[in-house]
C-alpha cells in the first residue's frame, strides 16, 4: 500500500481543527464510568468520583488520573517529558502519518467524524495525525505522557486520561476505532491487553494494532541488555544513550566505507550491540532509549495476534505493510459484551 496523494494533502497543519471540541469530548462524563465498580461517575471539583465506590479520580497538571502515580509505565512518561515534539509531524515532514497508514492500512476516509480512541497514546504523535484526518479522538496512556499529549493536541478534538488497558473508564461500545500502535508488548501480559479492547468498540467498528515482530532474532542482545538497563533510572540511561548512540553510529558509518570488510563488521557490531540509525540524530536517542528502558517487552507473529481477534469474535482481518499490524472488524449484529 501506497499513501495516496489525498492522504498527503490532508496532513498540512493548516487543516487542523481551530475550535476546542465538540460534542462526547467537550463533556467527558457522556463517555466515561468507574474502571473498578463500572460505576456512574460525578464531576467534581478536579476531577471525578464514583458515588458507587467512594473512589475519586482527580485531574492533576491537566489530566484526569484513573491510576496512581508510579507503575512499569514510568519509563515513557520521563521520555516523552523529554522528547515532547520530536516524532510530531509538521509542514515539512508527515513521516508519523505515513507510517501510521502502513502498520494500520487506515485511510482518512476511515476515521473522519468518527470517535476513535487510541490506546498509549504518548504524547499524542499518532493522535496528531488521525485528528488532522477528521476523528474525534481519545487518549490513554498509563503514564504521565498523556499530560504531554493533552498540551501537544490542546486545539484539537482530542481528550487525555491516565488510564489502565486493563481497567479502562469506558462503557461498552463506545467508540467507532480503536487503535493501539506499538503499546501493548509493553504490557506485563500483551494477549490479555489485545483482548481487553473490543468491548469497547461499537458493532461495525475497527479495531488495529501494531506490536513487535517475533519473526527474526536481531534484538537477541538487546533483550539480554534489558534485564539490565530496564532496571536503571530513565535519566541515567537518557545520558548514557546522549554518548553511546553517537559513538555507535559514527563508527558505523566509519566501518561501512572501509571497502570489502567494513560492512560486514559494522553489521556485526549493529547486531551486538544494537542502536537506532535514523538520520535524525534525536530519533536515533529516542528510539534507542525507547528500546531499551521499557520493564516490559514481547515480541509477536500474526498467526498469534489472528487467534487473539478471531477469538474476540471479530472478523475481516487483515494485515498491515510492517509486521505485525493486524486489523479487525466487530460483527454488527454482535450484541454488548461486559
């Protein structure tokens, strides 16, 4: 699949949405429940509360909070503090939508005037894209990110909660798509995450997600460096990274125009000791601490995640041009499910 040239028309900023949203987003409680007792929520000063369960959820820096604060999450929500623009498009570069559309197989067309949420949203780079295709979008991520998201997407149709996969504040069938983009292998259990999210999609809707690929072995050293780097702070192994990602692909480019063995050896040494090579030099830090921070990290095949959707009940699925993208349909006579 190719992205069409309207594709490309669609993502000038200057298309944005100029007015704060509308609608389901201008009036969160129309969407949201209690994650623990499913539970009618009340707005209350900053925040919410279950009158069901005596809980309280409360907006903090912009955020309504659904969990507490400090969990596996915490290593994105420090990278996304740092890097709070740097995979965002803008009028020089749609790179975020293109690859969006390759993992997905979404098209504008697909998401416009729909209410779409997106899950681990980070800080709102792929949320850019599908508001700036037309969709009313909701966020969650279970880190502190969704503050970032929620300043990144401020003008846009879009709205923000820390929230759990596991126990999300949505009623059933809520939402026309739901799209989860290289998000749940980070979860302890990424089968249990993938299946948790169809509930929430509406009969007819579309559910796609992208995870990381188990079909070959280049990151063999690095899971073994995880057990490792997962353990240090997100700031030190930020500065470490600030070092070695450049050493790493100076000598890279170095070894690759040494004739006959310099490619070879700089190949191996890529596959020691693997780091990001993107021309970008602060995509190459970020993908790299990206990689090697999370606590969690599994790898997945299609016919795996085709078992997860068939036995969700959904059906027409599909792949995208990157392993492993998958996308599904919700039967339309399918019935509400708990």
């Amino acid at each position: 699949m190719s992205v069409s040239h309207e594709m490309t028309q669609t993502r000038s900023l200057a298309d944005k949405p100029a007015d704060k949203p509308a609608g389901p987003l201008a009036d969160p409680l129309t969407l949201l429940c209690c994650p623990v007792c499913r539970g009618s929520l009340v707005e209350q000063e900053k925040g919410y509360s279950c009158p069901s369960c005596d809980r309280r959820f409360p907006e903090v820096r912009g955020v309504v909070r659904f969990v507490d604060e400090g969990n596996y999450a915490d290593s994105f929500g420090y990278q996304w503090q740092r890097f709070q623009r740097t995979q965002l498009d803008h009028a020089a570069r749609n790179l975020s939508e293109v690859d969006f559309a390759r993992k997905t197989g979404l098209k504008p067309e697909d998401l416009k005037g729909k209410l779409v949420l997106d899950v681990g949203c980070g800080m709102g780079r792929f949320a850019e894209v599908v508001t700036r295709w037309g969709a009313r979008v909701v966020g969650i991520d279970l880190s502190a990110a969704a503050e970032v998201a929620a300043k990144n997407l401020h003008d846009r149709e879009f709205v923000a909660f820390q929230a759990d996969v596991f126990a999300l504040p949505f009623a059933p069938e809520t939402f026309d798509c739901i799209y989860s983009m290289g998000v749940l292998h980070h979860t302890p259990d990424c089968e249990k995450a993938v299946k948790a999210l169809p509930q929430y999609l509406k009969p007819g809707g579309t559910i796609a997600v992208w995870l990381y690929s188990g079909y070959n072995n280049w990151y063999r050293f690095s899971d073994q460096y995880r057990k490792i780097t997962h353990r240090l702070s997100p700031a030190v192994l930020h500065r470490f990274f600030r070092v070695a990602v450049p050493f790493f692909y100076w000598l890279n480019r170095g070894l690759r125009a040494i004739p006959i063995v310099g490619r070879p050896v700089a190949g191996l040494i890529q596959h020691v000791f693997p780091v990001n090579t993107h021309l970008d030099p602060e995509v190459r830090v970020l993908d790299t601490l990206d990689w090697y921070s999370p606590k969690y990290q599994s790898k997945h095949t299609y016919e795996q995640v085709f078992r997860w959707f068939e036995s969700c009940g959904l059906e027409r699925l599909s792949v995208g041009e990157i392993p492993v993208g998958v996308r599904g349909k919700k039967p339309l006579g399918s019935g509400r499910s708990g």
